[in-house]
C-alpha cells in the first residue's frame, strides 16, 4: 500500500509535466485520443466522485458558524469570474464557440485544487473547503443559469440538457462520495490516499482528448486562447483578494477567497463544453486546467514565505 501511495503522490507532483506530454502527443498524433471524448463526463464523473469522497458533512459546517465568510466567497465565486470571461470573450473579439467556452469557465464552480493552495499558502483552509464545497453544490442551478444568462446570444444552448448533465456530472458523484464517507470513514480516508491520482490521469486523459479534437484548429488559435485564459485566471485572482480585504477579511480569509475566485472547475467547463457545445468551447477550460495549477503554486509558494500578520481584531469583528 506505501508504494501505490509513493506512485500516486508522484503521479500528482507531476501533473503539469504530464499534462503537457499528453497534450504534445495528442497534438502530433489526434486519432487515438479522440476515441476518449464519448467518455470524458463518465471521467468527470469519478473525478467528481473522489471530491465527494474528501468531503463530510462537517464540511459544511462553517456554513452556520461563519455564514458571512461563506456567503461572501460563494457571491463573489459566481460575480466575478462570469463578468470577467464575458468581458475578456468581447474584448479579445473571440469566435463564438471560444467567447461561449471562456463563460462557460468562469461560471463553473471553484475546484478542489482552491484547498490545497490555500493550504499551501497558510490561508484559511477550513473556509475554503466549506466555500468550494457550497460552490459545487449550487454548480447544476447557477452554473446553468449564469451561462445561459451571460452566453445565450453567442451560440444556441440546451438549458434542460445542460442542468441535467451538471446534476448528473456534479451533484450525484459528490453526494454519493460523501456518503460513503458518512457511512464509512475508515475506509474512505484509506482510499482517499490513492484517489487523487485517478483524478490527476483521467484530467491528464480528458485535456489530452480536447487537444486531439481541436488540433486542426489550435495551430491558428493557440495564442489567443492562451491569452484569454492566463487573463481570466491572473484577473480572476487579483479581484479575488481585493474583493476579500474590501469587506475586511483578514490575511488568511482573503487568501482563501483568492483561490476561490481564481481557481476553477475546468474539467466541468470541458465536459459541459464537449456535451453541449462545439469542441472549441472546451479549449478554455483545458488551458486552464494546466495554467491555474502553475501560477497557484506560484502564488502560494511566495504567500508561503511572507508571515500572516495576526488581525486579532478583524477576526473577532467576524
């Protein structure tokens, strides 16, 4: 079991190498990838499902203890990020399928990889757990509705189809995982272990599979693409932590609700995306899936290295 548990820390660590190795391939050589795409909301499915597994109800707990702070990293999740990739989609002047896959990234809900960078970069992990955990619950209702809201005059959308598969994608593996972590702790917490490095290959599997479906295209888009998404992720993180200290979060609160608003459920984007848009839509949300993991390490690793200054006061007040 230490050896899985060695294999999967290190299958982990090396997802950005393995992401960009996979993606190369599928690149180079698109056949073998495609084949992948039918199945890529079964794979966001299992991913989704060792979320849940990570999650209990005292996750949720923050939610009546310190409802204002969940409250607030909930309300600026789904403002600011579909504003921002509306605003970006216009400004950059991007096709339609590529401005409706930009919103459709930034009303997805914060992802699991928010936690360990808040945990990282000394924040408050309690919060962000309880924040991304709230984000995916409501993802099926205002992941819907933000979308339709905001892209509905870039490409013809499906509102039931789209509702039913962010139900189907999001909220029955989560809930499923976090009752089988209700009713058997012991064994989830041994899994759990091994868990995060299917997910790291099935989202290694799924971004490989949308670069193969688009690689005829990606020669002539790669920049702009790239720009978009390092726009909406460095903004996205920038508004984040302002947002947090205009309502006066202290250090490590705002850190947290940075990652919230920064750090987003890209392999939702992307199985959405493929499910119920053009394959070009599911682009975005695969750049992301690489670039939100490399500048969040960054950002955590020099937080990491500055000292959180106590806000005694502040924290009280809350």
């Amino acid at each position: 079991m230490k050896i899985l548990e060695m294999l999967a820390r290190g299958i982990c660590k090396g997802m950005p190498l393995w992401v960009v190795i996979f993606s190369a391939l599928a690149f180079f050589q698109p056949a073998p990838f495609k084949a992948i795409g039918p199945y890529i909301s079964y794979m966001l499915g299992i991913i989704m499902l060792g979320m849940g597994l990570t999650m209990s109800l005292e996750d949720f707990r923050l939610v009546f203890t310190r409802p204002k702070d969940v409250f607030f990293g909930v309300f600026f999740r789904y403002l600011i990020m579909p504003i921002v990739g509306v605003s970006i989609a216009y400004a950059l002047e991007l096709p339609p399928a590529l401005a409706a896959g930009m919103v459709l990234l930034g009303a997805c809900p914060s992802g699991t990889g928010s936690n360990v960078m808040t945990y990282l970069s000394k924040g408050d992990t309690a919060l962000s757990v309880t924040v991304s955990s709230v984000n995916t619950i409501l993802a099926p209702v205002l992941t819907t509705y933000l979308f339709s809201l905001l892209a509905g005059g870039l490409i013809p959308i499906d509102l039931w189809g789209l509702f039913l598969d962010s139900v189907k994608i999001v909220l029955v593996p989560v809930g499923l995982g976090v009752f089988l972590h209700t009713i058997a702790p012991s064994a989830v917490n041994k899994m759990t272990k091994v868990v995060p490095a299917v997910s790291v290959i099935f989202i290694v599997a799924i971004i490989a599979s949308v670069v193969a479906l688009n690689a005829s295209k990606m020669a002539t888009m790669a920049l702009i693409i790239c720009a978009a998404v390092c726009i909406h992720n460095v903004v996205g993180l920038l508004l984040g932590y302002t947002a947090g200290r205009a309502v006066g979060m202290p250090e490590k609160k705002s850190r947290a609700i940075t990652f919230e608003i920064g750090m987003e459920n890209s392999g939702l984007a992307v199985a959405l995306a493929l499910a119920h848009l053009d394959p070009m839509a599911a682009l975005p949300g695969a750049l992301m899936s690489v670039w939100e993991y490399i500048i969040g390490s960054l950002l955590a690793g020099y937080w990491a290295s500055k000292p959180v200054e106590e806000e005694a006061e502040q924290e009280l007040a809350a």
